[in-house]
C-alpha cells in the first residue's frame, strides 16, 4: 500500500534539543513529502538565514536556553502569521495557554505516536499559511495596481469624471474626480463631489447635454462638445468623450473633457482666412465684373438708341442683350453680398441680416423678413460674421431642401446673451439630415462651436424647421464704445 504524500512541497523547521524525538519527527515528515530543516536549540533556530521562510515551525516548548514559548514571542515579531506548533512531554495548562495567546497554530503532547495529529496540524498550518500569503500577495498586487490607477487618473492632461448612470438619464453626483478637474475648474475635490456635469455646463448648453446623455445609454458611448464653467465664472470650450460600463455591479459614467479653447482659436484662424479670402474675391468681382456688365447694359441702352431706325428684330436683340446683362449685374451683386457682405462691414448684423432677407427674397422668389429685437450691435465681428453665416446658410436649406415659401430671420436678447432664430414652413428636418452627411448642418454646428454658440435645429411644431442659436458673454457697442 503506497502511503499518500500529503506535505509535497512543504518546508518545515524542527526544533527540538532531544536527538530521538528530533529523529522520529523527521522521519514522519519527511516520509510524507516534507522538506525539514533541524535545530537543536531556539538560538540554533534564530541564526537560521531566514527563521520564518518556512512554512510551518515545529518547536518544543523545553529547550536548552531559550525555551519554545520565548522562541515564539521572538519569531511573533518578525512575522505574526508563520504558523508555530508547539510539541512538549510536559504539558500544562498555564503554558497551552500563553502559547495560544502568542498565536501557536496547535499544542501537541509527546509522545507523537504515528504522527498523525502531527502530520494533520502541519498541513492544515502550513496550507492556512500559503492562503495568507496569496491573499497578501493578491492585496498588495491590488493596491499596486490601484496606485498606478490614481497615478495615472490625477496625472491625465484631461479632466476625468465618473458618477453612476440613473434611470433617468440625468448625471448623478460625482462619485470621483481627478486633479485637472478640480485645478481646471477651480473648485475642490469635496466641491466637485457634491455637483453634477449640469451645474459645470452653460445653461445653455444643458440641453445639448441631456442629448448626449441619452445616446450615452443607448450606445454605450458619445463624443460631444459642450462649454463648461469654472468657479470664477470664466468659460471653457471642452470636447467629452462619455463612456458607459460596469465597475463593481454598478452602472457608472466615465467622462473625459478635453479643454479645446486652443483648437477652436486656430480653428477661428482658419476660418477668418477663408473669410479674408472670401471677401477679396467679392470685392474683386464687384468691383471688375459688375463694373464690366453694368458697362455692357449702358453701352446696349446706348445701341438700342442709336438704332431706332433698324428692324423690329435687331431692337429686340438689343434688347434681350440689355434685361441680361442688367440680371446678371443683380445676381452678380447678390453673389458678391454672399461672399462679402459689405453692409456687415459698414453698418453691423441687424442691417446685414435685412439685406440678407432682401436678396433671399429676390434670389429665391420667397417671401423672406427679419425682426430686429435685440436693437444693440454685436462689437466682435468675428462672431457677427458667423452669426451672419447661419443665418445665410439656414435659409439656403431652407429654400433648397426644406421647399420652403416663408422664412423668418430674429434676432433678440435672453440674458447675458444673443438668440438667433430661423424659422421656415417648409418640410422640416428628416432625421437623416442629422448624420454627418448634411454638409449645410455640419458646417451651422462648425461655426457655433468657433464661437462658443449653443445650436439646436429642430422641427416646428407648426411645420418647417426652426434654428436656435445662443450666444452668451456678448460685447456689444454700448459696452465698448
């Protein structure tokens, strides 16, 4: 019968000073797979290279010099987990006793017999041990690992937020924040844990905000961009990206807000380039082309007087010459007021917006007005130049796509800000035309964002499609003179 190895790959101390006794227990363990080391005394033990990389220790309590229970006070200090056994020929209560209340594993009398108390003490001890020292092992990988998180979360470039997902799709509190967070917004950790993404968003901008957290729940994940608000009131351009997923059986929100104040200058930069660009072609095609058709329509008015005595058909000739070059003159016009509306230039937004109407109304045959309710000047022309830019090309869709007959430009105040409203009766905006293939939409939202607007297109309730544009934080001329 081949007995089991039930202490493979377990190491153990013996101590014990009685040459026999030392003998017996050796051979018992080691005939069942133990790997024993042997000390004739506690000192013996102590001078071992590492007296607790063992597994078990197995000591006498009566011992030359030092005895067991002071060798287990020793061995208690430099480490309270290795399990100890104590094995003596004399018991007692009173030593039992303070051996268990140092921490001995087990108390086993001698004779040791066929060892198998000893043999059951040993492995449990030992087996106890090694889960103690995984869970060490595993608690100290965690806490690695958990360090190297926050490391890595306080010290992102971008603001990182993270709150539970509710059922209603309204941010929860803030469950964690990082560093740039906190310094980016001015507030404290204990501040910013007390709030939400909407008391950081432009009011504004909330709605945009509730839009995004919807998809968040039906996709999983969302980019936008939005404005946050600092403590101190100063706005920041951000691009989110929310990321939905489980941590610990709960649903939370994972939020990294980019600032883009950068991007969105050079991104300004670009575009009053292309402005720049604009309005020189404009000049130049008012001042050469519609100077050269307005020449022909004189020099055919001209022709068609000199030539009273010709036939019927050459009169008519000259004069379907003159009505073209006089409706090229107005469509070449129209043409140099879209790419350089020279009544923004002279007289500000509300003017250039009634010209707008005007032209739309002569270039579309619509009927088309515009109701001037904020009765202040915009003073940066960078944004009345993108607000123009809506307006145009809200009406282009309009006209073009929207089939409309009526369109309705206002301009009125809301708060510390400006709203920009288009409203048509035409067919309304198809879900589609929000994808990323509605190059009109895009470049609406591209001009909102430059400027820091709030842009909401949507279909009238009353049919047609109606635009929103909020600009907050607005100069106007009576703030500077």
């Amino acid at each position: 019968m081949v007995t089991e190895k039930t202490l493979v790959r377990i190491k153990a101390l013996l101590v014990e000073d009685e040459p026999v006794c030392m003998d017996a227990v050796k051979t018992i363990l080691s005939f069942h797979g133990a790997t024993v080391t042997t000390a004739g005394s506690a000192e013996e033990a102590i001078q071992q290279k590492n007296p607790t990389g063992f597994d078990v220790i197995i000591t006498d309590i009566n011992l030359p010099g030092m005895d067991g229970i002071s060798l287990l006070r020793h061995i208690r200090k430099l480490n309270p987990d290795v399990p100890v056994i104590i094995i003596t020929g004399y018991s007692s209560i009173s030593s039992a006793i303070e051996a268990l209340k140092l921490g001995a594993q087990d108390y086993l009398v001698k004779p040791i017999g066929n060892g198998s108390q000893l043999i059951s003490a040993v492995k449990q001890s030992a087996e106890h041990y090694k889960l103690i020292l995984k869970n060490s092992a595993l608690q100290e990988e965690l806490k690695q690992s958990e360090e190297t998180f926050r490391a890595l979360f306080h010290n992102a470039s971008d603001a990182i937020f993270l709150h539970t997902r509710s059922d209603s799709d309204v941010p929860s509190v803030f469950t964690e924040v990082n560093d740039v967070a906190c310094s980016r917004l001015g507030y404290t950790r204990n501040e910013l844990l007390s709030m939400t993404l909407l008391d950081i968003t432009a009011p504004e901008h909330r709605g945009n905000l509730a839009h995004a957290m919807e998809t968040v729940s039906d996709m999983g994940h969302a980019t936008f961009e939005t404005m946050h608000v600092s403590k101190n009131g100063t706005r920041i351009p951000v691009e989110i990206n929310t990321h939905l997923f489980s941590m610990k059986g709960v649903r939370v929100v994972l939020s990294i807000a980019r600032d883009i104040a950068e991007r969105r200058e050079e991104e300004q930069m670009v575009v009053k380039a292309s402005e720049r660009e604009a309005r020189q072609i404009g000049q130049e095609l008012h001042d050469v082309l519609c100077q050269d058709l307005a020449s022909m329509k004189m020099l055919a008015t001209l022709l068609k007087t000199a030539l009273k005595s010709e036939s019927r058909e050459v009169k008519r000739d000259i004069e379907l010459i003159s009505n073209l070059a006089s409706t090229a003159v107005t469509r070449a016009r129209s043409l140099c007021e879209g790419l350089f509306p020279s009544e923004l230039e002279r007289e500000g937004l509300a003017p250039a917006l009634t010209q707008l109407a005007s032209n739309q109304e002569e270039l579309f045959k619509v009927k088309c007005s515009f109701k001037d309710e904020y009765q202040l000047e915009i003073a940066d022309k960078s944004v009345a130049l993108h607000l123009y830019r809506i307006a145009q090309q809200a009406v282009n869709n309009a006209v073009m796509h929207g089939k409309a007959e009526h369109v309705s430009i206002t301009l009125k105040k809301s708060g510390p800000g400006v709203v920009l409203t288009i409203k048509d009766d035409g067919t309304g905006i198809a879900p589609s035309s929000h994808s990323r293939n509605g190059m009109g939409l895009l470049i609406m939202q591209h001009r909102a964002r430059i400027i820091g607007a709030a842009l909401t297109i949507s279909s009238s309730k009353d049919g047609g499609a109606m635009s929103n544009v909020y600009v907050t934080t607005l100069q106007t001329r009576e703030d500077n003179p």
